[in-house]
C-alpha cells in the first residue's frame, strides 16, 4: 500500500528556505513513506486570520485512494494538522511543538506571548478542550525539552486528552525541528509508524 505523509512547516518557514526540511523528508522517503511539502504563505498582511492557512492546507491536501496518508505539523504547522485532522482523517498525526495558543493557552500566557499572537493573528478561540475527544487517530506528540515550558506544558495536556497518544520528548532539543536531537525524536516515531503498518507473516502462527 501506497504511504504519503503532508509536511507543515512551521510560521515564516518553507522547504524553500529553510533547506532542512529536505532532511525531514528524507527521513520518511527512505522509510517507504512518499513526503509532500506544504506550501503556507506566512506573509499575509497582520493581524491575519489563521482560518486562512488552514484553508491553504486543505486547498493542497489529496487523499488518494488506497493509500495511508499521515500529517505532520510543526510548531503553528502543528496547529493546522490538529484543527484539520477531522477533516483529513489521517491514518496518524504528527504534531512536532504543538504551539500554545488555543484558547484554554491564552489565558496563562506571558505578556509577550499574548502580545504576538494578537500582533499576528485576529483569532484566538480556537478550543482543544472542544477539538480533542473526535482526534481518534493516532497521534505522536513530539516536544523538545530545552525550549519555551508552555509548548511542554500544550504537549502534555494534549498526551492527556487525545485518546490516542504518545509524547515524545525530544532529549536536548530546542524549537528547531531540523536539529540533530529533534531529528532523533523524529526518527523514532517514522520507525514506530513502520512498525505500526507491518503485518506478521501468517506462517509462523501455524503448526508445521
């Protein structure tokens, strides 16, 4: 069966310019899993509506039959996989940093933190509360531990909610999903998806 897997950069990043990105592909290409780059115009005029970059998303994603598609989201990219998931229906999600800017987030957040997404964004009710029960799929939350405590503090709440998760923790990376550390914590995940799919041979169930 055909495997493909969307790539959601995160805000003000692309395959383009940030060539790491071709490394993550890599990763999945040589693990039989097809990448398709996702193209998000960050440079919208601000405040911007995030409703859309989420319509830039699902405007670029196909589904072809037969095939088992997955999604992977970085920091706000990870944002969209999540609020699209239900839509996308993805045999797993990958959220790489979830960001902290749902709803339930905002009202813990540092002055600064507020700041820039009000700078940037018009909307800021978006629930995961609301959102997480229909997330069924299996999803892998992976998170770095040297950075930013509400990104770890999102990705926990998430672990705890989604019905079906795993966190990873991402041992000594920061906010950077092409840093050597974060791209272990990434590998372990595509392996743990190869596993997932890998059927056992019938034959050694049976008696000779």
């Amino acid at each position: 069966m055909k495997k493909i897997v969307y790539l959601i950069p995160g805000f003000g990043e692309s395959h383009i310019k940030q060539k790491g990105w071709s490394k993550v592909a890599k990763l999945f290409e040589i693990n039989g899993i097809e990448p398709f780059h996702i193209n998000i115009d960050w440079d919208k005029n601000t405040p911007s509506r995030f409703s859309d970059y989420i319509k830039e998303f699902l405007e670029q994603f196909k589904k072809p039959k037969n095939a088992e598609v997955y999604v992977l989201g970085f920091s706000l990219g990870a944002m969209i996989a999540f609020l699209t998931a239900t839509k996308t229906k993805p045999t797993a999600v990958i959220l790489c940093s979830l960001s902290p800017f749902f709803e339930e987030d905002i009202v813990q957040f540092k002055p600064q933190w507020l700041t820039w997404w009000r700078k940037n964004f018009v909307e800021s009710d978006f629930s995961f509360e609301k959102i997480a029960p229909y997330i069924t799929m299996k999803t892998y939350l992976i998170v770095e531990d040297v950075d930013a405590k509400e990104i770890m503090r999102r990705a926990r709440d998430a672990k705890r909610k989604l019905p079906n998760a795993t966190l990873v923790i991402a041992k000594g990376a920061k906010h950077r999903i092409i840093q050597k550390e974060y791209m272990t914590a990434l590998e372990r995940v595509v392996k743990k998806l190869q596993l997932r799919n890998r059927r056992p041979n019938i034959s050694t169930f049976m008696k000779i």
